[in-house]
DNA sequence: TTGTACGCGTTATCAG
DNA sequence: CTGATAACGCGTACAA
C-alpha cells in the first residue's frame, strides 16, 4: 500500500521497446546509436515508442559492455576553496561538450583520505582523473590508482613527470611583479608569506622575489622580508599580527611596496596598515596574489596578480579528455601566463607625471 | 606498439580471483561481503590472493544486478558560488558515511540545462537526487524525474509539497533582524535589495521587514526603502550606486540603521556610505544576510546574519539516504534557525549604561 | 560449508 | 536492412 522507494517501478528496457515496436533489441540499439542503417520508417517508429514510454537507456548496462563509463573522477582538496571550484567549472564547462560526467571528491588536504577516494572512484570504472590542487606528493595517488586510467593534475606541483601537468610558473609570476613594481620606481620591495612544504608553491614564490630583485639590481633587505617558517592556517589574521606587532613596537617601515603570496594575506596587511595609520598605496603599496573573489571588496580595491584558473580548469580537462579518447599526450607541463592587475593599491614612484 | 589507454590491460575479475584460490565465484563474492559464512581458511586465502592481485569489484556490474549505484545526483546551479559549496560540503560529510558518491553538476542557473542535467543523471542510475539552491519552480524537474528516485530539496523554495525540503525562514529571520535592531534603540530601519522573482526568497524577505516593522510598532518610510524591481547582477556596485547616487544628491539619510538583503549588497552600502563620509555604525548601522566568506574582510567588519548552510546540506543528505534505504519521510519542509552576527556594525543607541 | 547457473540491460559479433 | 545470441562482471536463488 504504502509506496515504497525501493519498490521503483522498473524502468522500461530496450527489450521492453523492442517488443512493443515489433522488432529486435538490436534494432533498437542501432536506431538510437547510429552504429548501423535502420529503415527510417521502423525508426520512426522505434523513437515514437521510445518518447511515448520515456525509454531511457541504462548507462550502467552500457558501461559495462563498453567498459567506460563517460565519467571523469575529479579528486580536489576542499569545496569550499573558489581556487578550486573555479578550476572545477573550467573542467566542466569542457567535459560536458563531450557528455562526460563528473564525480567529484574531497580529501580535505588528507592524504589517506585521497587514496580513498582514488580507490573508490577506481572501482566506479572512472574513465580517468582529475587532480586539481593538492599535495605534491603523489606517492599514493600512484599507488592507488591501479587501473592505469589516465590522469591529469591541475595546478598541483608534483616533482615527478609521471603526468600530464597544467600550471602557474609562481617564480616567474612573481618575478614579473618585482619587474612590474620596479618599473613603477620602487626600490625597497618587502615580501611577506610562508614557506609551504606541502606544494612547491611558496618556494617558487619567494625564489621568484629574490630572483625579480636580483634581475631589477635591487638589494635584498631582510627588514623587508616577513617570512614564516611553517603553514598560516589564518592568513589573514595572522599577516595582520605580524606587521600590527611590527608596526607597534615603534619599528619603521622600509620598503615602499610589499609583495603579498596570496589575497588574504594582502587583505591582512592592508588591514594592518590601515589600522596603523599608513596610507594604502600613498605610503605603501601593496599587491596581493590570486585575484580571488573577495580581493576586489577592499578599500582600496586590492592590487593583485590575476590567475586564468577556469582556463586551466578546460585545459587540464581537454588534455584528459584526448588521454581518453586515446591520443596520445605529452607528459609535459602547461604553463599558464599570470597577469597583473592593478587596482588601488599600487602607487608610481616616478614624477614624470 | 604504442600504448593506447583504451587497451586497459583487463582489469582482474572475480572470477580470475576465483580460479586463483581454487573456489567459486559465489565463495569469493561472499568472502567480500560477508553475506553469508565463508570458513575462515578459505576466506583468509581469498582475501590474499585480492591483495596481491589488487583485484577491486567492479561496481558497475555490481550496480547492474543490484539496481543500485550509491550514487547521489547533486545538482546546483554555481559551483563557484560559496553558499551552494558550503551545504554541498555538508552533504558530502553525510553522504560518506554511507559509502555514497556524489555526482554533481551545475546548471548556471538555466532551466533547460537543469533538466538536461537530471535526465543525465537520470540514465546514470543515481539513487537518488539532492537539489541545492536553484528555481523555485520544479515543473522540468518534476518532468525530468521519470524514474520517480527519491529527490530532497536543500534551500530551494519551491511552490509545491512534492519534496522535502531544508530552507531557512528569510521572512522570520528578517523579522528577527528587526526585532534586534528595535532592541538597540533603532526606530527608524531601512532596508535595500531587489525583488527575486525567481526564488520566493526575495520576497519573503521583504516581507520579514514588513512583519518586523509591524511587530515592534516602527513605522514604514519609503524614503528608508530601496527596492530594485528586478534582479541585480552586480550586487555590490548596484547597492553601492543606488546609495552613492542617494547621498550624492544630497538627501540625508533618515534611517538609523540598514538592513540589506545580502552581504555582497552590505559590503555595497558599506562601501557608498564611507566614501560619503558617513561613520559606520556611529551614523549609520548595517547589517547584511548570509555571513559569506568575504564579509569578515570589511572594515568595519561586517555584522550580518549567519546561516547554518553546512547543517542544512547534512540534514538534507540524511533526509534523502533515508529515503532511498526505503524509510519513509514526510515531506515537509525542514526550518533552520539562522542566528544575528553582530560584528562590528551594529551600534546600540540606547545610553542606558 | 560451498557450487551452479541465471539475470541485470546493453552492445558486439556473426548471420542472414 | 534486420535478428539471435554471446559477452560484460557481479550477486544470488537454488541446490548440494
């Protein structure tokens, strides 16, 4: 009496369609496929039946003879980071041209979790991966991915050539900023972020401060460099601490133009020197790292180095994409051009106007 | 020659595993599943010769005879929008537990997309459909939804009582907004947003405003009011023009405080009212709606109404694992409290202390 | 305690 | 132009 969910009314079948059409299940199959001529009048008809019945073929009968499922298993670090998602929609927007679908997991920065998730998307019959963001550490991700799928990582530094790579060059990007800022007549230019084990990242970011400061014939002053050793979990809160408590223990400022490793931490400074009576980019300019959402809501509107991260997102999924479709890839890294953006928060040394 | 990845080297099977130990299929099948007993010899034996084959069932067969795939359809319409990414967050939490896998996919917020997407996932075998955000009109979904699968709406307003679903009451929780406000001292409460058609929402909260005014005996102002009629696309340079162009002019402003509909519309009118050179909170008190990400970036840090998205995405999840295991649920419509986030822009004018 | 054999819905192969 | 029938990999009656 009661309905019950698991009690779904069977969905009609190709056989069921057959039947009612008069003709065989192979018939039916090549009038929806293609694969082979049927008479256009005994297709007419099929389809006629098909619509009036909502005859939908199973997907999972058909993975299984066609061992591939038009799926993609994307593996990401955390839903809630846009970095990511604005990734994720670059890759869907591609995917979706060529009726893949995706199946989405978090791993939350845990490393067991990651091969979890690999593992189960590995019994799901994924057709190939997708590694957007991460560690660089790929030692599980090769061990659990067992089925020798395809994969592809975005914006994820791993050391090894293993896979197909699409990426920032964050040395270069970082390195065109002190450029950028030298051009704007700036000499003493501070860096201030932390150094990340996990990604390759920051490294290549501070190596690309000394290398922009070295190539600009600037010296490198650690007055200005304010660098922690390990993770900021709160980085906005935590750069804001770090030049607050510079600030207020009287010291002075000897840079002209600060260099920020990424948005929330640009945020935070420009909220410390706000608060520390510094005018933003009169008396220091700052420049942040991401372009992310929020980073276009300060005031000043935060000056920043824009990321083509939905680009990368398509790339990465095209690139899988011919994996799967078996052409053959380079296993080689795309580098992305970084851009800069510069809203208020940068200010010209130069007075020929 | 050249390794094609569509010559997946034949994943191990059952059956090789079966061969392997010297059994039956139906022994190893029952070994993994424990349905039924398997002597712990045998079992032992089996469960080694998996590990050194690194054999995984394959799902897809598996799914094929228990017409099941623990599989959830999720579909959303921005991957990029951080209030659909919380409660996704939320509902992954809750889907893992049962060993579910989501498959998302977004349909920026276009309805024949959205029915697309449903039916996709349709023929995909998903157990079942958790709907986050969207139209408040259900008709394609509802079309779509041929297999009659158990769907769960999570902060989607929708007309009809054909699905549970997991809202926050804007109307209350605006009212409430109010009520706090009058308990500060203000008498004179302005509100500014649009009217959503779309979404039931908009309205609702507008109405909340109304109810508040009412209840605590404040009377409406229509020079306190600034409704757009219809949507804004950009909020915060709407809100911020609208405000700008109000004071530009040189109308003073008769409200005390200001009630926004969205954060992005606060930080907006945050923004008119400092170039104005109006003091926050001292001149004018704000308040905006959703405590997203960038709200705590503002200075004066934005005092706004926080919803407990990620809550709402679990429940809903739990709400629909229980329907697809066959346990009914009423279809009612869930309420989540949101709760007053006074930051740093909200000021009592009351002087007793 | 274990095995045989069929079915899930589809596509591929081989026939005609 | 169209059909039978055998896979695909697994679960599970039914049997022993």
């Amino acid at each position: 009496m009661k309905k019950n969910f698991k009690n779904k009314k069977s969905p009609v079948t190709i056989k069921d369609i057959a039947e009612l059409a008069g003709v065989s299940v192979t018939t039916v199959s090549h009038a929806l496929s293609g694969e082979r001529y049927v008479k256009e009048e005994t297709k007419q008809k099929i389809l006629k039946i098909i619509n009036e019945n909502k005859y939908r073929p199973n997907v999972i009968a058909r993975s299984l003879t066609k061992k591939a499922s038009k799926t993609i298993g994307v593996i990401l670090p955390d839903l809630n980071n846009p970095i990511y998602t604005k990734i994720l929609k670059g890759a869907e927007s591609e995917t979706v041209k060529d009726d893949y679908i995706l199946v989405i997991s978090s791993t939350y920065y845990n490393a067991a979790t990651e091969a979890d998730q690999i593992d189960r998307l590995n019994t799901l019959f994924a057709d190939g991966f997708l590694f957007i963001g991460g560690s660089k550490d790929t030692g599980h991700l090769e061990k659990a991915n067992i089925r020798n799928l395809p994969a592809v990582l975005v914006f994820r530094w791993a050391a090894e050539d293993k896979y197909p790579k699409v990426l920032i060059d964050n040395r270069k990007a970082i390195s065109q900023v002190v450029d950028y800022l030298a051009g704007l007549g700036h000499k003493n230019i501070g860096y201030i972020g932390w150094i990340d084990e996990s990604t390759v990242d920051s490294d290549n970011k501070y190596s690309g401060y000394l290398d922009g400061l070295n190539k600009n014939n600037l010296i490198l002053n650690e007055k200005n460099v304010f660098l922690k050793k390990d993770i900021m979990t709160n980085e906005y809160d935590e750069s804001y601490n770090i030049l607050n408590n510079y600030l207020k223990s009287g010291k002075k400022l000897y840079m002209s133009a600060l260099i920020c490793k990424n948005d929330n931490i640009a945020l935070g400074s420009l909220e410390a020197f706000k608060v520390n009576n510094l005018k933003v980019p009169q008396e220091i300019s700052i420049i942040g790292f991401g372009n992310t959402d929020h980073s276009q809501y300060s005031s000043p509107r935060l000056s920043t180095v824009s990321v083509p991260l939905e680009q990368m997102g398509s790339a990465g999924a095209r690139l899988l994409l011919n994996a799967i479709s078996g052409k053959k890839i380079k296993k080689e890294t795309i580098y992305f051009d970084t851009s800069i953006l510069n809203r208020e928060t940068l200010i010209s040394l130069k007075n020929d106007t």
